[in-house]
C-alpha cells in the first residue's frame, strides 16, 4: 500500500555534508512498505493509494537520539532544585539513582522506559541509544541491558559511570572488563565510558574501551563534561564513534576531532540542568567537525526528553543556525551511532515527523510550543496529537 503525504509547505531534506538541507516548497513524500519511494516538488510525485494532505505543515527526517539513560528508578528533582539554588553538579548524584535502580523490578524499569520512549515520540525522536551505567553491578547492569534491548538495536554498555558505593577502585574495574563486559557483550552494541572528574581517568577509560573493542563492542565516551582530562585525544585514537558533552573543549581538542571520523554530541539539555556554560559550537563548525545534538536523557543532569528543546538551546546559546540544529539533530545523530537514518532520501525508512508550523526554523523560533504533531516510524503512526 502507498500513502502519499501532500500539500507539504516545506520538506526538509538533508544533505551528506554538515549542517545541508534541502528545502522544497508544495511537496510531497510518498511511502510505501515502510519506506521512502518518493520524496520530492508535488508535481513530480507518483500516484498512490491513500492521499493526506498536509497543507500549512513542515515535514522533517524523524530525530535520532543519539545518548539517553532510560533505565533507571526513581527521580531527582530535589536535587535539581538544590543546584538550582547554586549547589554545583557532581558525578556523586549518578549513586542516588544506581540505589533506586536496584531496587526497582524488571517491569518497573520497562515501564518507565516506555513512557520515556512515549515522550520521545512526541518529541519526534525516531531512533534513539539507551545506555546502561545505573546498575553497576553485574546483576543490575545486565537487567538494564536486557531491558534496554527491548527497545532498540542501539544499547550501550556503560558500567564505567562511575565506582558504586562500597566497591573498591581495582575490583570495580576488574569486574567492568571482565565478568560484567563478558555479559554485557550478549546485548550492547556499544561501550562508553564517563571519562571526567569524580568518574574515571583517562589511563582507566583506555583500559575499559580497550576491553570492550577487543570483545567485539564499538567505542563511544562521554568525555569533557566537568573537567579536559585529555579525553578526546583518547577518543580520536580509539575511532569512537562520538564523543559526548565536549562541554569543555581546547583548540588542540578541536583540531584533533576535525581530523577524525568522530562526531562531537553535544547535549545541551545538561548545560541547561547543571547551569553550566555552554559550548562554543561555532568552533567547531568552524574547524570542519561533525556535530550531533542529543538529548542525554537521565534523571540527573538533562531530564529531558525533547529534542525540539535542545534545538532551541543549541540555535540560541551554542551559536547552531536553525539548518545546523536540525541537521545535528538528524543526519548528526545517524553519523554519531555510525548508521543511515536521518535522511529522506529514496530508499530510506519512512521515520519523518510532521510539525504544525511552516518551516524548520520555528522549532527554534517557537521554544516549548508542542509542534510535533505527527511521528511515524518505518510508515507508521507512533504519535499524534
Ligand atoms: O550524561 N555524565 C555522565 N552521565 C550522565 C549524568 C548522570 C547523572 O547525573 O545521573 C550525563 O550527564
Ligand atoms: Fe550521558
């Protein structure tokens, strides 16, 4: 069956390079089997079976999130008001959910994922990561992967969050690079590291990836969040996919990403959270890096799951053009889990949402106004409002 999507005011498409679109005006997107079979000026568009008119409204490549944290219990909004008040962010806080964690069910971590997932819809993310790292014991960690596999192909090992409470240094990281890797390879795609203050070194973090990478998971870091401890030359070197936060960034940093295949993710939902400046992304626009937009969704420091809202951010305090945003926000995040999506190109998974404006920009222009009316992921209605 062929749905033709027509009437389109603005079809974003987006290019290969950073920060490209296309833009048609009066276009039409026709999907057939899931996928993308026409995408183009209406006049050129295929007959199909079903028409939908979408008269006055935006058409974009779905996001892909990148970096979220949806397995965990509880919540920690009394911390969040606490730095609200001038209390700094710490790693420390990450211990209050891994408690909460443990204790929670199976079907307690599942549902919240869900409704998590349900709020990425919403939001019009398509695809998206989900890291482990709440666990941090062998048990926990394991049932967070497990879970995390439910939802989608790109699961994320992170036992390297942080050294959980009562565990010492050498034994932690003895267990991370041997049993629980051993079981987390059954699930994980991906191993990350939180390489940063009050996390782990960057001696420690090469120990960890290495041990990932050489049982057959693929490298990513959360890195120069709190602290440049060298995180990024590590990042470079190892080939990770992304490096994530490069909250604080040298120009020696910058040049070693622009000539790398590693994209920079930049997740501004945390700067927000933990009231710290922002990053300059215009420097590495500048330099030539690739750079992702995600959400980094956890209950600590970037409780949300709005890509739009980290768009707005990204446009209106990391210096992104609203083309920029929402290339990063797309194609940048496909680049940063080293897959295709992000695109509406013939071919491609028919992930595209509709938004209840008449062009891209107003996802900037119009910050925490509810825009996406309609998310479909391979052909599929996941959200509608
Ligand atoms: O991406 N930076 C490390 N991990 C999470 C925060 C974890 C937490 O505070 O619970 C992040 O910001
Ligand atoms: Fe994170």
């Amino acid at each position: 069956m062929k749905t033709k999507y027509q009437e389109i005011a603005s079809l974003v498409l987006t290019g290969e390079a950073f920060g490209q679109l296309q833009i048609i005006e009066n276009a039409a997107l026709v999907v057939e089997d899931g996928k993308v079979v026409f995408a183009g000026a209406q006049h050129g568009a295929p007959d199909a079976d079903n028409v939908v008119s979408l008269a006055g409204k935006c058409v974009i490549p779905g996001f892909v999130d990148s970096h979220s944290h949806l397995i965990f219990g509880g919540e920690r909004s009394e911390e969040f008001a606490h730095r609200m008040a001038g209390t700094p962010y710490s790693s420390g806080g990450i211990r209050t959910t891994v408690r909460a964690t443990r204790e929670a069910s199976d079907e307690e971590l599942r549902e919240n994922a869900r409704r998590l997932i349900a709020e990425f819809y919403s939001s019009g993310i398509t695809h998206f990561e989900i890291k482990s790292g709440y666990g941090l014991d062998v048990e926990t960690e394991l049932r967070s992967l497990k879970i995390a596999r439910e939802f989608t192909e790109d699961v994320t090992f992170l036992g390297a969050h942080v050294v959980p409470e009562g565990v010492e240094r050498k034994e932690y990281l003895a267990s991370l690079t041997g049993e629980m890797l051993e079981g987390a390879k059954q699930y994980a795609k991906w191993i990350d590291v939180f390489c940063d203050r009050g996390a782990f070194s960057t001696e420690e973090s090469r120990e960890i990836l290495e041990a990932g990478i050489a049982s057959g998971l693929k490298p990513r870091m959360h890195s120069n969040q709190l602290e440049n401890q060298g995180g990024i030359q590590l990042a470079v070197e190892l080939d990770c996919a992304s490096v994530d936060h490069c909250t604080q960034l040298s120009a020696e940093d910058i040049a070693s990403l622009s000539g790398s295949n590693t994209v920079a993710t930049l997740v501004p939902g945390a700067e927000f959270s933990t009231k710290s400046p922002y990053p300059d992304a215009r420097r590495l626009v500048a330099a030539g890096v690739t750079v992702a937009l995600a959400t980094d969704c956890n209950p600590g420091s970037s409780f949300t799951t709005s890509m739009p809202f980290c768009i707005a951010l990204a446009v209106r305090e990391m210096g992104l053009t609203p083309d920029q945003a929402l290339w990063a926000a797309t194609r940048g995040g496909a680049r940063a889990l080293r897959n295709d999506r992000g695109t509406l190109e013939v071919g491609s998974n028919a992930d595209f949402v509709v938004l209840d404006a008449p062009n891209h920009i107003h996802l900037a222009y119009r910050p925490g106004v509810q825009l996406v009316s309609q998310t479909y992921v391979a052909g599929e209605l996941v959200f509608e409002r």
